[in-house]
C-alpha cells in the first residue's frame, strides 16, 4: 500500500512522515501543502491512502475528499474534533486528532490496509441470495452461507459495499446501507449514521457523540441522535447535554 501526506503547516508533514515510518511499512509516495498540488499529483499517480489535514488554504480538506477516486482510502489528521462526523459522510478511514499517538495510527493504517484489501478487485464480492426474520443466507464462492443475525455487531458502509462485522468475520457485499438495512430487522439493527447500523444488543457503552461495540468506535450522527437516545434512555433524557 501506498499513500500521501497532505496538510498546509510543513512541521506537520515531516512529524506524520516520521510516525508512519516508525508504525508500519506502507510507501510515502510525496508530501503536499496544499490540495489542488495533490490533485494534480493524483492525475498521473495512483494512491491507495491519503493523510488528510481539514483546515488548509484554497480547498478545504472535506471538499478535496469530495473530489477523490472511490477507490482513495481517507485518513483524517486535524486539530480539530468538531469535523469528524462530517467525515464519516466522506467514506473517511478515521479520523485523528492532533497531536495523533502512535498507537492511534498504526491501528488506523491497519484499518485501512484491511478496506483496501476488502476493496481490491481481487476480492470476491459477496451478494445476499435472501432473508428470513432470523438470518441472512449470502453467496460466496459459489457456496452459500448462513448469518444469523444475533451473530452480526454492526454493519459498515463503504464506497458502493457494506461490511458486514460477526464475531469473528468480516463480509463485504455488494450493497448500500439502506438496502441491506431494509433486509434485517430494525427492531434490532439501528441506524446511527450516515455510514452504520448497530446491533443494539452488542451495544457495551455509549456517550453523545459515540458507540461503543466492544473495542470498536462508531460515531453517532446527529440525524439519529433523538431516536437513538429515545430508544435507551427514554422522553426526557437532553441529548444535548
């Protein structure tokens, strides 16, 4: 895998240089100031991963991501907390706030590796043959799989594809969020973003802005935020707090 840095502060894209190098063996191809430079770059290159600064001269960093290849995976890097939901919209990776820790981005480039992989055209792409109202029934390799849906923990989308996360696999089908949530029961699977549904019973914590499903983060969308909490915690409960 390959990837570049973008971000307009230079003290910035020498210390991000320096921390990929130290947690993983991913290829920095070059490193930009600004996002019309990177764009040009990305007319004769192909890129698998993009460090993405918000906050820059010209073009923002949401609007950049905007104009990316579907195939361009996006790793946020900001001082500023305030965007992340909105790159949740953008099909980002993650999300890293400033000053990132290490161990923060190495287990967001090991995301990132897995989505590409996922992603490749080498991957088969599952398809959902059927439903019933206790499991899906999925086509892989021209076999044909039975998912409960008590196994499932919560749904991801990506691009064109969802994957779908068990206890101990993960499926990328060939299907958009909406679609596959209208397959499975809402009574269990809840929307809480523009890009998850949620098993409500994997559901271990959660606070204003995120979800936990064991180690797992999921933002919280403020669209789904009132029915969300309405659902836990009942009419009188201020989500805003």
């Amino acid at each position: 895998m390959n990837c570049i840095i973008v971000d307009d502060e230079p003290l910035a894209r020498i210390e991000m240089e320096a921390l990929i190098k130290e947690v993983s063996d991913i290829t920095i191809l070059d490193k930009f100031a600004n996002a019309p430079s990177a764009l040009k770059f990305l007319e004769d290159n192909e890129v698998d991963l993009i460090f993405l600064d918000i906050e820059m001269p010209m073009v923002s960093g949401l609007e950049f991501a905007a104009q990316l290849p579907k195939n361009t995976l996006i790793i946020f890097t900001t001082a500023y907390p305030q965007y992340a939901l909105k790159s949740y919209e953008l099909d980002a990776i993650d999300y890293l706030l400033k000053p990132i820790e290490k161990s923060r981005l190495e287990k967001a480039i090991d995301k990132a590796k897995l989505y590409g992989k996922l992603l490749s055209e080498e991957t088969e792409k599952n398809i959902i043959e059927s439903n019933t109202a206790d499991f899906l029934i999925i086509k892989s390799d021209r076999r044909f799989h039975k998912i409960n849906f008590v196994d499932i923990k919560y749904i991801e989308g990506l691009k064109d594809y969802v994957i779908i996360f068990t206890g101990n696999q993960k499926l990328i089908t060939a299907m958009n969020l909406k679609t596959i949530h209208q397959k499975i029961p809402e009574h269990i699977f809840l929307r809480v973003s523009k890009s998850y549904v949620v098993n409500i019973n994997c559901i271990n914590s959660f606070d204003h802005h995120t979800i936990y499903v064991g180690e797992n983060e999921i933002p919280l969308g403020d669209v789904y935020k009132k029915d969300f909490f309405k659902l836990y915690l009942g009419e009188h409960l201020n989500s805003e707090e």
